[in-house]
C-alpha cells in the first residue's frame, strides 16, 4: 500500500498466527501494564560448577495480565520492541534489578550478579549507558553485580556505535554477555575487538547434546570461549547428561530447568539463603 502510515505498515508484520483484533488489544493493554503494575521480574539462577554454588541470577519479565494470566516475553516482547514501549519496559527492568540487588545486599546474603536483556532499541537510546550508570549510584551499588545480556544480531546491527556504548559499559565495571551464542550472524572477529566477558551457549545446541549425542558444536564454543579467556555460561540445562558433559568440559557456569525454572523475587531469596546447588 502506498499511502500505508506507520501504524498501519506494523499491522502487518505483527504475525499472522494471531487474530488482528487480539494483537491490538494486546498493544492496548501493554501501553497500561507498566503503570498498572503488572510487570514482573523473574530470576533464575545461575552456578558456578567448580564452586558449586549460585553466582548471578537472570532476570526474565513476565506479564502478571488481569484477563490472560501470566504472559510470556515471547508474546509481548517483539511488540514492545515494535511499538518503542520496550523503552519504557526496559528501564523498568533495570530499576527492578537494582532495587533487587539493593534488598539482597540489605540483607546481607551473599553478593550476586543479575543480568539483564537488552533489545536493539534499547541499545540505541542516546540515554542507554548513563541510564544504567545512574540506576546503579542511586541503588549505592557495585557496577560488578550487572551484566548486560546482548546477541550478536544486535552488536552486528550497528557494529560502530555499540561497540562505543559496550566500551563505555565495560569502563564503567559493568559487564557484557553475548546471548543465544552461535545463532546470529556475526563475524567472529568482534569477540577480541569488544569489551565481552561472557557466552552463553545457546540452548539448542545444549539440547543437541540429549537429542543426539551431538556436542561438536559445543565443544568447539567452549574451546573458543577458554581461548579467549571468556565466562561461559550453558543455558537450558535440562539433564543430568547434559551436565556431566558440561562438567567433563569445564564449563563455568550453568543454567537451566534442571537447577532451577525462573523463580518470583521471594523464590530466588529463598533459594539464595538456602544456596542449592545440583
Ligand atoms: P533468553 O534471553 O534466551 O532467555 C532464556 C529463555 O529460556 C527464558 O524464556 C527461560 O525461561 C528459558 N529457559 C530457561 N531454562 C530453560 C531450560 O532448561 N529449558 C528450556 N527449554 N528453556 C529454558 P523466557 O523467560 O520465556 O524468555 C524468552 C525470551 O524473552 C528471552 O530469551 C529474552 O530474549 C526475552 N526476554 C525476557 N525478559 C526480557 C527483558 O526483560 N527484556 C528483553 N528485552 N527481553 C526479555
Ligand atoms: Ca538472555
Ligand atoms: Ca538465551
Ligand atoms: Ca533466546
């Protein structure tokens, strides 16, 4: 259509597996879902296999919606990104973070990382890194308790500017984690040029390793990942299997329904008192 608005050009694109009219009172709902309250933060925990215990937690929005229940990132989160809402959303998960991390240290439980996820439109707000350098002074924290979780789709979208902002993030104390590792397009070649400290191997290809038996792909990340003198994390995690390769390989850290499913905020300070580990 020539004369298509804004709008109307989003309409199509939003996917043809759910009804328009579903879509639309989706977006109408969400632009009221912050101020509303009905945001919630996730966190699942993440350990550290050597030491044997929970060394960060990654937070995971949720939609607490009054009429559908409890909605996952996955329906909402493309159409914030679409919207321009995952601005707004974004920053309500890093105040949550801090005010998460801030309670913890209140209470004197042990010091843990929370990573966070950033969408590309994020990442282009000329406020992006002195919006999380101001949430963390005024929380009074250590910028060593954040990490920003990023793919490399995102890194590759606009390779000059992120690689300033991921500069300004590490120089800061904050640190970088490439998500959903091995399922972008990008060229190697950006892991020694960027302030990175973290993989997480994707969770397909730790799925791999149950399915088939086949883990070349994540033997090859892990020896990269050690190569570089890289953090790696494995994300879904299901099985003993899994983690006994993962342990054979030295991974770092895991993550995964087999430590744990994403836990609400008093779950995860449960879980962190108690300090389980598999
Ligand atoms: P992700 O960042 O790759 O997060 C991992 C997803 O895998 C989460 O789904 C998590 O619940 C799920 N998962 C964890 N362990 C297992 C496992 O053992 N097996 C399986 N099959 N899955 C596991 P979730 O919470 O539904 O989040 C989906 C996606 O939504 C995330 O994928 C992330 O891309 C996005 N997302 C979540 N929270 C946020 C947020 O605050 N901001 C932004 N921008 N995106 C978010
Ligand atoms: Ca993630
Ligand atoms: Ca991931
Ligand atoms: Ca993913």
């Amino acid at each position: 259509a020539k004369t298509c608005g804004r709008d109307n050009c989003q309409l199509f694109h939003m996917g043809m597996n759910v009804p328009l009219s579903n879509r639309l009172s989706l977006e109408n709902d969400l632009r009221h879902a912050l101020e509303r309250n009905q945001l919630v933060a996730y966190y699942q925990p993440q350990v550290d296999l050597k030491r044997g215990h929970i060394v960060g937690f990654e937070c995971l929005i949720r939609w607490q919606h009054p009429v559908r229940g409890l909605i996952s990132p996955a329906e909402f989160i493309p159409l914030a990104e679409e919207t321009g809402m995952i601005t707004a959303i974004g920053k309500w998960m890093l105040d949550t973070a801090c005010q998460q991390l801030k309670v913890w240290k209140t209470r004197e439980l042990p010091p843990v990382r929370l990573a966070i996820n950033i969408s590309p439109r994020q990442m282009e707000q000329p406020d992006f890194v002195e919006h999380i350098l101001n949430a963390l002074h005024q929380h009074g924290l250590d910028q060593g308790m954040l990490e920003v979780e990023i793919t490399e789709n995102l890194i590759m979208k606009d390779v000059e500017r992120t690689v300033e902002k991921l500069k300004q993030l590490s120089a800061s104390g904050i640190k970088i984690a490439i998500d959903d590792f091995g399922t972008g397009y990008s060229s190697l070649n950006y892991l020694k040029k960027f302030p990175i400290h973290t993989i997480k191997i994707d969770q397909s290809f730790i799925a791999d390793i149950e399915r088939d038996g086949d883990t070349s792909i994540v033997t090859a990340i892990i020896a990269m990942a050690k190569g570089l003198h890289l953090n790696l994390i494995a994300e879904g995690v299901e099985t003993e299997n899994q983690l006994a390769f993962l342990r054979r390989m030295e991974c770092d850290e895991i993550q995964g329904y087999l430590l744990s499913e994403p836990l609400t905020a008093q779950a995860a300070t449960t879980m962190l008192i108690e300090n389980i580990t598999p």
